[in-house]
C-alpha cells in the first residue's frame, strides 16, 4: 500500500506543473493582445488629436476671416452714417435758407405785418375768451 500511495504523488506533481506552462501561454497571448490594444487605441488617440488640431485651425482660419469682413463692414457702416449726417445737414441748412427766403420774401410784400397782425388780433381773441368769468345774472 504503501507503494501505492507514493505513486499517485509524482503525477500530482506534474498535474500541477503542466497548468503553470498552460497559465503561461494564455497570459503571453493576452499580454500581446493588450499590447496590440494599446497601440490600435494609441494610434486611434493620435488620429483624434490631429483631427481636433485640424479642426482648431479651420475654426481659427474662420473666425479671423469673419473678424476680417465684420471689420470691413464696420468701416463701410460709418462711412455710410458719415454720409447721411452730411445729408441731413445740407437738409437742415437749405430748409432753413429757404425759410428765411420765404420770410424775406413776405416782409418785401408786407404780408408778413398782416400776418403778425393776426397773429397778434388771434391772441388777443383768445385771451378775451379766458378772461371771461361768464355770464352775469344781476
């Protein structure tokens, strides 16, 4: 019996053996595939990074660009504003000529005194008519 009890032992040892050099070739496989996992992810990080840096320069390329037009359209804006005041101005200047041409006009003509002169019967009209208490019952 004896004999028969140290025989299993060996091959218990062996048993215990083979799984070490089996745990071995699985764990080298995964290792290169983590290796080969890490480099896909590696390459796919550096292909985004560039697309974001292509990407940050298209933007910046646009947004100077518009800087560029919003700058131009600015200058064309205030050029066009200085325009109109100009307008509005000679406007102002030949309405105000005009009517100190109509004013001259009517004091050569004497209208202008029959004109302040009612002017002058309109205000007293109305100022009569505020001055009245009303009628009186005496």
């Amino acid at each position: 019996m004896a004999a028969a009890s140290s025989s299993p032992s060996p091959p218990a040892t062996r048993t215990s053996a083979s799984p070490n050099k089996d745990d071995l070739r699985p764990m080298g496989l995964k290792i290169a595939e983590l290796n080969e996992s890490q480099s896909e992810l590696l390459s796919k990080l550096q292909g985004l990074k560039q697309d974001l840096q292509d990407w940050k320069s298209k933007l910046d390329t646009q947004v100077k660009t518009y800087k560029e037009e919003l700058i131009e359209l600015k200058k064309v804006l205030n050029t066009d504003l200085d325009e109109l005041k100009s307008n509005f101005q000679e406007l102002k200047t030949t309405l105000q000529q005009q009517q100190d041409d109509i004013s001259v006009s009517l004091r050569n003509l004497g209208l202008e005194d029959i004109s302040e002169s009612s002017k002058e019967s309109e205000s007293e009209d109305t100022a009569n008519v505020s001055g009245k208490t009303g009628p009186s019952f005496s």
